[in-house]
C-alpha cells in the first residue's frame, strides 16, 4: 500500500514566477520522454510500481498532450507542468536543472496561468521535496489515498 497526499492549495501567495513556458511541442517528444523517465523512475522503483519507465513509446502522447507546458532554454527542457482544470499535474525539472529553484518557478507560473480558484494536486508520500515544496507554496493536505 502506498499513500498519496491529495493537496489543496489554501494560502495564495505574492510571489510571481518570471518564467515563461510554452505549450508542448512534439519537437520535443524524446527529450520529454527521456526526463520524464528519469524523474519518475526511482520512486516507481522504491514503490515497486511497474512499468518503472512509464513513458516508453509514443502511445504515451496518444492521449494527446493539451495543457502540458515547457520551460526551456536553448532547446533543452528544464522543466515541465500540466494544468487540467483545476489540478496541477506532473510537474517534473531535468535532473540537470534540479535543485536551482526551476520547480518553485514552475509551480508559480501553473497557479499565475491555471485559470481555476479551487486548485489541487497529487503527490506520493514518498516524494518528501515535492511535498515540502507544495507545503511552502501555499498548498495543504486535504486527503490521503491509500492505493
């Protein structure tokens, strides 16, 4: 059983995020794969949740990617972000660009650029940074969900 904190976001902050990020382009398809993976792999792993590697063709893009969102530089992504209605979804930074504030940039823009007052997201236990990163940005715990 693993625990997933639904968090809601209750203590709206001042900070802006100085950041521009464009919607997806298909341009960039294997580069997002490849961070993706990379983002994601170790907690699957830790949480025994197969396949590791959840992106591992182009299927993954079948669904379409409306409301995905880049932050890139030079044609290399930083950092990614989707917004679908009120949830902020899959906020991943390149491994290279980890631990630069990209994520707290990122996670400003999704809530200056998401369009909705009720706004929630889903985050592992496990992911404590994640976490605390919401935890600092205004968001609270509002449920957890055994899966």
């Amino acid at each position: 059983m693993h625990l997933v904190y639904e968090m809601t976001y209750t203590h709206p902050q001042d900070d802006r995020s100085g950041i521009t990020m464009i919607p997806f382009d298909p341009a960039y398809k294997e580069q997002y794969k490849k961070i993706y993976n990379e983002c994601y792999h170790e907690m699957r792993e830790a949480l025994d949740i197969k396949p590791y590697d959840f992106v591992r063709d182009d299927s993954f893009f079948a669904k379409g990617m409306d409301g995905v969102f880049l932050l890139s530089e030079e044609d290399e992504i930083i950092g990614s972000v989707a917004l679908k209605d009120n949830e902020i979804d899959d906020l991943i930074v390149n491994p290279l660009y980890q631990g630069r504030g990209y994520g707290r940039k990122m996670l400003l823009w999704a809530l200056e650029n998401i369009g909705s007052e009720d706004i929630v997201l889903h985050v592992a236990e496990w992911n404590r940074k994640a976490v605390c990163l919401y935890k600092k940005t205004g968001f609270e715990i509002t449920k957890t969900i055994k899966i």
